[in-house]
C-alpha cells in the first residue's frame, strides 16, 4: 500500500480504454476476510475474492488463492496462475519467486516465464538494473539475464539506489557503484542515497555524506532518515523533527516517531496514537490512528485496532476500516 502520475483526465481523449485502465490507481482492502480492490472514490473495483493481496506495481498485483501465489492486472483478469509458493512484486519488469516444494529464490517476467532459474537462498527486487542475491551468507548482485554482475562476497548488501548501494565489508559499511568499486567508505551504518545525499552513523552519532564521502550535515543526530521531498526526520534527544539539505531544523523535534514526507505529508507518532503533518509542521490530520502509512496517489492506509482503511488528505475516510 506506492508514484506521482499524469493524470488520467489529461489523456482521456487519446487513450485506449486498456490505457486508461492502466492508468487507474488501485488499492488493497480487506473484507470478510477476503481481499479485493477500491479506487479513489472507495469504489470496489475487483471484488474482495483473494486469500491475500497487496499494491499493483508495474500494472500488476499478487494476489493468493489456496495458499498459491499469482498475478492480477487491473482488471482483475488472472495474468500469472497461481502456482508459487512465494513471490514479490514485479520491478523493472522482473518478480522474485520461489517455487512449488523449493527453497530458492528465482526470478519471472510478466508472462510468468522462469527467467532466472531459483538458485538463491535470498535474493531482492530490480533496482537499477541489478539485484541483490545471498548464496550461503554472502551477498552480490545479478544483472537481469542472472549473471554475476558483482561477486557474491559481502557480508551484507542493499538496493542499488542513484548508483550506489551500501554493503558490508567484515563489520564496516561502504558504499560501492555497479562495477562493485568502493567509492565511500567507513561506517558503522548508514542510509541509502536519496536526493544526492546519505545518512551515515560513526560512533553514535549521525550526519549526512554527498557521493563523493565529504559530510554535508556535520554528525550530530542520534538517528536520522533518507531524505524525502527535500525534508529528512532526525532525532534528538528522544523526539524528531524534520532538516533541510542545508541541516536547517525546520519542524522542531517534538514527535515520538516519524516518517518519511510522501505527496506533502509524513505521518508522526504523539504518545501511541498517529497523525500526519504538512511540510511546516502543521497537525493536518489529528493523531487518532495505530498505524499509519505514507500517501500513495492520494490516498493513506490506515489502522484502528486490527482495522484497517484508507483515508484521503484531509483525514476523511474512502474506505471504513475493515478486516
């Protein structure tokens, strides 16, 4: 329950009815036990009828029947069989899977051919064109034709993200390009780049590097967050606020819990209860909520109890939480 798009009444006039189909954003709900799909308005859209589901990306969505694991398109219309025992979403055109009675991870195109033969005790979606695979405790990556592209040596790995992805070296972090060079390194943790810059932890203290190691926001955070829409959660003392690029505190630490800014708002956490903030700070959305999630296309999943629903921007709810 994920990009900013064109919007759907622009190209109205020159679209195919499939396009504008596609061009739809669905959301995830649960009813009865079972679940289907809304859009916007909260309309059902695909019936509840699945054992489980979750968000469309790259135009489709895995759904569950019978403990098997498929594919929908956004009509509904199944495009991949259930028959896994195990998957994830497609990226970059690519879905992890595992098979019937396997172990190991493997990857399918959107046609549910086996691209990529399961061979991997782990492995993560395409990012940039290269996946992260673990075989026996060691991690590298894989282009999309399933060939080593960066040798299966760290200790840890993650997404490649603006060129980069954080690995560990014995128990030091670095940051390595696609060629598995080390660019910056020496950290006991770190955040991935996002908006040319990244979180990064020596001693206890947080502080946020530029690709080239230099720190452009001195350490001096006790954690600290990616940046999003130009603003990245920090915290001090025991509360969080939000900094600009420039390491300007912007909204002031005083929430229990944050994250991330997604289409103008984060949602942040007052005592045990959730609610969502604009970018200067302002309670939009009154903490009434156990959990949260970001903004997606104009809507916010959220939960009551073990209900959950959908909200829009200003708190009103499209979907009654249900379970």
């Amino acid at each position: 329950m994920h990009p900013p798009r064109q919007s759907v009444q622009s190209s109205i006039s020159s679209s195919s009815p499939e396009d504008k189909q596609e061009s739809i954003a669905l959301f995830p709900i649960v009813q009865n036990k079972k679940y289907g799909f809304i859009d916007c308005t909260g309309k059902i859209v695909i019936e509840p009828q699945y054992d489980y589901t979750w968000r469309f990306t790259d135009g489709l969505a895995v759904v569950v029947i019978d403990s098997k694991w498929g594919f929908i398109d956004k009509t509904g219309k199944i495009v991949i069989p259930p028959q896994f025992d195990e998957v994830w979403d497609f990226s970059e055109g690519l879905a992890k899977v595992m098979l019937t009675n396997g172990s190991k991870w493997g990857y399918i195109d959107k046609t549910g051919k086996i691209l990529i033969k399961p061979q991997f005790d782990d492995a993560e979606d395409f990012s940039e064109g290269l996946a992260r695979v673990e075989i026996g405790s060691k991690y590298g990556y894989i282009d999309k034709v399933g060939k080593i592209a960066i040798a299966i040596e760290f200790n840890d790995a993650y997404d490649f993200s603006e060129g980069l992805a954080q690995v560990q070296v014995d128990d030091r972090v670095v940051f390595i390009d696609k060629m598995g060079k080390i660019i910056v390194e020496n950290f006991d943790a770190a955040m991935d780049f996002s908006e040319g810059l990244a979180a990064v932890e020596i001693g206890d203290k947080w502080g946020y590097i530029d690709k080239t190691g230099k720190f452009i926001i001195p350490q001096q955070f006790k954690d600290a967050f990616k940046f999003s829409e130009s603003l990245a959660a920090v915290e001090i003392g025991d509360k969080w606020g939000y900094i600009d690029k420039t390491g300007k505190m912007i909204i002031s630490p005083q929430f229990d819990e944050t994250k991330n800014f997604s289409e103008g708002l984060a949602s942040v956490r007052i005592g045990n209860k959730w609610g969502y903030i604009d970018k200067t700070g302002k309670m939009v959305i009154e903490p009434q909520f156990d959990v949260a999630w970001k903004f997606s296309e104009g809507l916010a999943a959220v939960e009551i109890g073990d209900l959950q629903g959908y909200i829009d921007k200003i708190g009103k709810f499209v979907w009654n939480p249900t379970k």
